[in-house]
C-alpha cells in the first residue's frame, strides 16, 4: 500500500494559496472602488428626517406656483426656466477635480453646492435605470446618478400637477468626495464656510422637505379674506379666508347663494408679476371710482392693519390673480 499522508499537506497548502489570492484581490478591488457618491446607495427609499432650520428664505415660482424654503447662505437665480441653488468658495480649482482630459481652466472658486430645479412637460424618467426611491415631504420619486468617480450629478424626477414632472439636479463634486486622497479633502474642508459633501445632502433633503405644490383645481371669485402675514420677499402671503375657505357648505342671504366655512384655517398663496389690484376709492364728489393700484401696494396696507375694508380674492391654482378692495380712505 502506498503512502499518501505527504501529499496531503501539499494540497492543503495549494488550497491555502488559492485562497490567499482570491482574498487579497477582492480586498484590492474593494480598496479601488469609488466610495458611492450617490445619495443612496443600498436602493431603498429615503426619508429625510431633518428639519429646515428657523429663518431660512421662501422661494415662490411666478410660472408654477411651487415654493420651497433654502438657507440664506445660498445665492438663488433663475435661468432658462430652471431654479438654481448654489455656493462658491475661494479655492483653485481644475472642473472641481473632474478635469478627465486635462484642458479645463483654472478656476479661483469652487462651487461646493450647485442644485437645479425645472419643470418639464410629460412624464420624464431618468435616461436608464433609476438608482432607487425618493421620499420627503411632499415629494415622491425616483432618483438616479449619472456619473463615474465622484463626478457627475444625481437627478431627482417628481411627478408635477398638470402631467408635468420636477427634475431636481445635484451637481456632484469629486474633490469634495472621498474618491480624492484625504490630503487633498483635507485642504479644501479647511477652507471656511466650505460646504461639505455631506452637508450638501443634508441641506437638499432640508431643502425637499420644504417643497410645496400649487394647490390644483381650486378657483375662487370674490372671496373675502384678511392678510394675515406676508413673507420677506412679498412672494408668499397667508391669508385668513374669514367666513369662507376650500371646506365649505352651502348658504345663502339676501345676496344670493353662497359657501358658510364650516372650518376656519389659514392658507399661503403666492403673488406674482401678473397679480393685479384695484381698489375702489368712494368720495362724495366723485362717488366710487375703480383704480388700479400696485398689488404689493395694498398687501402691505392689508397687513399692516391700515385699512380696516375687506378685500375679495381671485385665486387660481394657489396663485392670487387679482384683489379687489371697496372704499380705501
């Protein structure tokens, strides 16, 4: 009988080997992989649970109606029909780190934070496979990153009123990711006021959760209501409906039918360049006379407390369309 105890060990050291290798090559493959920059990389559904902080601006869309709130550190702009949410740093810069052919510019500033926000007609998806669910507030979607290495941008699609969809953009950063060595990180999060790109996630989910939708199909004519406040930029104003609001139940007096609020609360609706407001001047030599004035005009009179005479309200889609006021002074 031949002896096979030698060759045992000759195997198991073979196996050994094997083992080995496999090992230290998925531990390199690991260790070379980009670090997932898109803002969930497990697929499942995120729910933002952070809120906007006390004092932030109100951005109200004079085409659609939406608002949502962002911090005063942003600098805001609108350009092509898209909103834009961005924060520049002093820090040099080659396409913040993305410079892949090696001929982009120079730059003295990088922008740590760079968000777009349009409306598109239809429903628009993203151009291949959605990367996971998206939830906050109001909003629910699917979002996607189109990129390699840190670079790129991560798109949000929401569907819209009216058959339209919301794409929200995040420009990604490379420099700012951890796809560059910590020593360069390291240099440009030294730099005060930086932007970090985990803070730039946490400030879009604040951001999202803040999102309002125009109220779709509600239309008012001649409703009563007193201003209750109006916001910093004159955009958005909360208005009382006093005896009249969306919960209503039929009623009616010597002026004919009418609704009775059966559940009095207060609603935001927006102004824009297209409100209109006339007031009703009444004077014992002239009698009433209807006269145009500025919309901002008798909002500040409103909520100021000035003139104590009722205002009706056109309202279309959570926008005012005209205000029409009897009698000022």
């Amino acid at each position: 009988m031949k002896n096979n105890r030698g060759f045992a060990p000759i195997v198991l050291l073979i196996i050994i080997g094997v083992l080995a290798v496999a090992g230290g090559a998925y531990y390199i493959g690991k260790q070379s992989s980009p670090a997932p920059i898109a803002p969930n990389s497990d697929g499942l559904s995120i729910t933002p649970t952070s809120t906007p902080i006390a004092g932030w601006k109100i951005y109200v869309d004079d085409t659609y109606g939406f608002s949502f709130e962002y911090p005063e550190k942003l600098a805001l702009s609108v350009s092509g029909g898209a909103v834009i949410l961005s924060h520049t740093i002093p820090f040099e810069n080659r396409d913040g780190g993305c410079d892949m052919r090696g001929d982009s510019a120079l730059s003295k500033t990088l922008n740590d934070f760079n968000v777009s926000m349009s409306v598109v007609p239809g429903a628009v998806n993203p151009p291949y496979k959605e990367d996971g669910n998206y939830s906050s507030g109001a909003l629910n979607g699917v979002w996607a990153y189109m990129g390699a290495e840190g670079c790129g941008q991560t798109s949000y699609y929401f569907p819209f009123p009216g058959g339209k969809t919301l794409v929200v953009t995040k420009s990604e950063v490379q420099i700012l990711s951890n796809n560059v060595t910590p020593e360069v990180r390291a240099r440009v999060l030294a730099v005060p006021g930086v932007i970090s790109y985990e803070e730039s996630k946490v400030i879009l989910d604040q951001i999202l959760s803040t999102f309002k939708f125009p109220v779709s199909g509600e239309t008012y004519k001649d409703q009563p209501a007193a201003v209750v406040a109006v916001s910093a930029d004159g955009k958005t104003v909360v208005l009382d409906f006093l005896a009249r609001n969306p919960r209503w139940v039929p009623g009616s007096d010597s002026g004919g039918p009418f609704f009775l609020n059966d559940n009095p609360k207060l609603r935001d609706v927006s102004v824009n360049s297209s409100t209109k407001a006339f007031a009703f001047v009444c004077s014992s030599a002239s009698g009433m006379a209807i006269v145009p004035i500025s919309a901002a005009t008798m909002i500040s009179d409103l909520n100021s407390g000035s003139n104590s005479h009722i205002a009706y309200f056109d309202i279309e889609e959570g926008a005012i369309v005209a205000i029409h006021q009897q009698c000022l002074p």
